[in-house]
C-alpha cells in the first residue's frame, strides 16, 4: 500500500455511508451468530488460529455475511474483495 492507496482509505473511511462506518471491525465487536463464532466454537478457533482455508457464508440478507468476511479479512491482514451477487438457486 503506497501514500495513494492510504489517503484513499482515509478518504472513503470518513466519507462512506454511517453503516458502514459503523460495521463492526473485529471477531468481538460482531454481535449475534454466537452459535457460530462465540468463544471456544469451531470458527472462531480456526480464525484466531489462522487455520482458515476457505468458507462458503450462506443465509438470508442483514446475518452478517459479508461483515464476518471483513472481519476475518482485517484479522488476517488479507485484501477483502466483494464478487458480485450470484443471487438464488
């Protein structure tokens, strides 16, 4: 990440909609799906692990799909990249 690539995140981090600033950032900012990472669950294990290899999120929209996956991204230090929807089937 160059000085371009920073004031750009800067830029989009001040001025991006208030939900998205408000999006939860780490594993214990997320609220909810404690079946899933809460303390001592499988996920969550393999995320503080780093033993992640890869996951398929699927449910209904406003779960958390997509915050999970940044969460998990940030925590990585990985690039986080949203494909477009490939809808129901």
């Amino acid at each position: 990440m160059d000085l371009f690539d920073q004031h750009l995140k800067k830029i989009e981090e001040t001025q991006a909609p208030l939900a998205a600033r408000m999006r939860p950032r780490t594993l214990d900012e997320f609220v909810g799906q404690d079946h899933i990472i809460g303390l001592g669950r499988l996920l969550r294990r393999a995320i503080s692990l780093d033993q992640l290899s890869s996951v398929i999120f699927c449910g209904p929209p406003g779960t958390g799909k997509t915050t999970l996956a940044r969460v998990i991204a940030n925590r990585e230090q990985r690039d986080f990249v949203r494909c477009c929807n490939l809808g129901r089937i």
